[in-house]
C-alpha cells in the first residue's frame, strides 16, 4: 500500500508546512500546527480543450440581472444586518465568543419561520437534541413545526438535507462536522474546509439557505482558515460582553446587502430582543454635565448612532504615560495627540490618556477624531461641553477638519433625539436650516478649541 502523505496546516492561518514547528510560518502563532492528509491532486493529461468547448461563456451586456427575493426571519434587528432577510442559496457565517447568544438567536430566528410555515432544520454539532430543547422552552418558544438533527458526520447532514430539503438549514457549528473522505480531526483546517465547501455547493444547487456557526480565536477573529470566509455569501460577527445584557451583530461582508450593518440587542430571560432606539444605549445618563464627555454621531451601514466618547486626561506617575483606548483605534489616538499639540498648542505629553466608547460598540470609522479631540480637551481642562452637543467629523495632518459622509442624515437622528448644537465639518453644513438644533461648521481644529473656550 501507498504511504499516506501529510503535512502540517495551520489552525489560524491556514498555512502549510511539510514538518512540526512550534511557530506557525505563515502568521508567527505558536502551537497551531496540526497533522493533516494531503489531498490528492486530480489526474494529469486531461483533455481541456474538450472541456472549452462546452464553455457556458456569455456576452455581460446579454445578462439580465434579477432582484433576490428575500425571506423576512421575524427577527427585524438579524433582517437588518442580512440586508433585508434571507436569500435562498445564501450562505451566512455567524461567529463570536462562547456564549454571547449565537444559538439563542439562531433557535429564535428558525422557530419564527418555522411558525410561517417555512420547512427549517436545526443541525446541533455541540448539543443534543434535549439540551436544545431545554433551551426552547426556557426561551418559551413554540417549536413545533421546527425539525431537529444532532448529528457531526458530513455525509449524513447531507442525507438528510436532500431528503428534506429544508429552505433554511442551521448547522451549529462548522467546527464540529467532519467529513469520511477526510483523515484529520473535526476543527482542523482540512475538515473545515472541506465541509464548507461541501456545504455551500449544495447550498447553490438546491437553494437552501446555509447558516453555519463558527468559533472565534481569542483575537475574535473566526477560527479556521481564512478562504472559510470567502467561501460564504454573508459573514456577521457577533459583538459585546458576555457580562453585559447587549449584544451588537455586525455584517463584514454581504454580497446581497450593505456592509458595516449593525443590529443591536438586549439578552432577556426570554432570549434576545431588538433594541429600537439603540443610541440610547451608548449614552450615559448624567444628573450634571461631566468633563471628558462628548457625544459622536457615527454612521454604521445605514443607520446613524449617538454614541458618547469618554476621555480622562490625568497627570502621569510614570516615566512613560499612557495612551489607552477601548472601542477606538489606538494608533489614531496618538496621531490626534500629536495633533493637538501641533495645531491648538495643547500640550498630553505628561499626562495619561484614556478614551472609552461607552456601550461596548467599536467605532472603526474616522469620523470620530473631533469627538475624540474635544473629549481630551474637555477632561484636560476640566470644562464641561454642553450637554445637548453633538459632534462628527475627521480630522487630518495638518488640522483640517474633513467632511463625513451623510451629514444630512446625522444631523437629523441627533435633531430627532434633541440635541440643539452640533460641531460638524464646514463641507457637511446643511443648505437648509434643521429645525431644532443650530450647527457650527468648522474647519480647522484651531476653530473648535476656540468654540470651546466660549462655552
């Protein structure tokens, strides 16, 4: 008989290597190598030009494009990150840490279109099939319409989607099935990629809605190799503490939607709930106005976010002070020191810097930089802004305030939740006066300091 061949594959990365290192080559972790079957290549001297000639090429201009129909899940904040609901032969990736709620909103989202009469199926890889529905019914959630299957082993999952071709299908999670034509262990990167795969293409030929669940690494990042995600259709991570009741699910890819959508929700006794005014959640309630305090108006996917920006500026006890951000970038804190210094004369060169965006929500867009700015300032001179202004907008090298996209539609949600000043960039100024709130357009950062100074 043949010697089966191996190599060893990275867990994080996906990299190969023909030998054990403790170092993976490819992205420098330690200790993720593990032992995989090579797979065998297909069989030299094909005729290819045969093939050619049955080519399905066609003229881009003849296409006609159509508009996906989507299927509404029941769930209005999990529909608004899928874009609109689910496609059918869509594929959808959902990661995030253990126990933030993956199941919980998956199992919720399957009971609501089983209830629309819709043919679902729950495929559970970690749990059986009482310990799922112990979790219905402590979620209260009728499930009888609802098809269940624990079951890992690939070959089987597939059996029984041909056979019930469900029009949506959970598989809870990825890491778990395996498949026979494959030597490794569950949750090595052959396997997962492998299983994936097989997945989505019978996703495309048949028309049933994938969602498969994945594990994180502990950077947050979804584990196995990284072609997993260019494999699917749709990828959502889920986002927040696992001790706090919110949680923020978030698109970074969406080939039938926008992306950056982000739906954000409370955990109840009953299970996850759609939070409708989500930018209460990430203003703090003060009795008085505080120093160090600054609400930003940011734009994630479609729908615009009051999220409040704390900074506390203190005098350091150590040689070098520290720059800490928590939700914001924290390369781009220390540019918008040096900033500051440059331009406004504002000296943080010993003093400690910590900036926190309240709520748990990341902020990746740079629209942030002026509330960023103005919260330092306030907390170093110990100066309250007032406590109905909101403030957006990016800030560059050379001091200048750059615009953001959709100003209008900022300016509106904060006039709508009753803010009455805004400090936003000159080329973001409206054209028409909004009624109920007065807005500063500014261009420089200079100006925004002195604006300070006369509150």
């Amino acid at each position: 008989m043949a010697k089966v061949k191996t190599q060893y594959s990275c867990t994080e990365c996906g990299a190969s290597s023909p030998k054990w290192q403790g170092q993976c080559p490819g992205c420098g972790q330690w200790n993720t190598l593990v032992e995989a079957v090579i797979e065998t290549a297909a069989p030299a001297g094909r005729n290819f030009a045969a093939l050619g000639g049955a080519s399905g090429a066609q003229m881009l201009a003849e296409i006609r494009p159509r508009e996906e129909p989507r299927q509404p899940t029941g769930v209005e904040e999990f529909d608004r990150v899928l874009g609109g609901g689910l496609v059918a032969g869509g594929v959808v990736l959902i990661g995030g840490d253990p126990g933030i709620g993956k199941s919980t909103l998956l199992l919720q989202a399957l009971a609501r279109l089983a209830q629309a009469s819709e043919n679902v199926l729950y495929v559970s890889g970690e749990e059986s099939g009482e310990q799922v529905a112990l979790r219905a019914r402590r979620l209260q959630l009728d499930v009888g319409r609802m098809q269940l299957l624990a079951e890992i082993n690939l070959e089987k999952i597939l059996a029984t989607l041909v056979k019930l071709r469900p029009a949506v299908a959970v598989i809870d999670s990825i890491q778990t099935v395996w498949s026979d034509a494959m030597q490794s262990a569950p949750g090595s990167v052959a396997q997962v990629r492998e299983c994936a795969a097989q997945l989505t293409r019978f996703a495309k030929q048949s028309g049933t809605c994938v969602i498969l669940v994945g594990h994180v690494t502990k950077e947050g990042s979804l584990a196995g190799p990284r072609v997993l995600e260019h494999m699917v259709d749709t990828v959502l991570y889920f986002e927040g503490d696992t001790h706090s009741s919110f949680r923020l699910v978030r698109a970074v890819k969406n080939r039938f939607g926008a992306v950056n959508e982000l739906g954000v929700f409370a955990m109840t006794e009953r299970g996850l709930r759609g939070v409708a005014n989500p930018s209460a959640l990430f203003l703090s309630q003060h009795s008085l106005d505080v120093a160090g305090s600054c609400v930003l108006c940011t734009q994630e996917g479609t729908r615009p976010l009051l999220v409040e920006i704390q900074a506390l500026v203190d005098a350091s006890q150590a040689p070098s002070p520290r720059r800490l951000a928590v939700g914001l970038e924290q390369n781009r804190l220390a540019m918008l020191l040096a900033i500051l210094h440059r331009h406004a004369g504002i000296v943080c060169g010993d003093q400690d810097v910590f900036v926190n965006a309240v709520g748990g929500v990341k902020i990746a867009e740079p629209a942030a930089d002026l509330a960023v700015l103005l919260a330092i300032v306030s907390s170093l001179r110990n100066k309250p802004l007032p406590g109905k202004l909101v403030v957006f907008g990016e800030v560059g090298l050379a001091g200048e305030i750059r615009p953001a996209p959709r100003g209008q539609e900022r300016l509106k949600e904060a006039a709508k939740l009753g803010f009455t000043h805004a400090i936003v960039p000159k080329a973001n100024a409206p054209r028409q006066a909004i009624k109920g709130i007065e807005v500063i357009a500014l261009d420089r950062v200079e100006q925004a300091i002195e604006q300070m100074r006369s509150w």
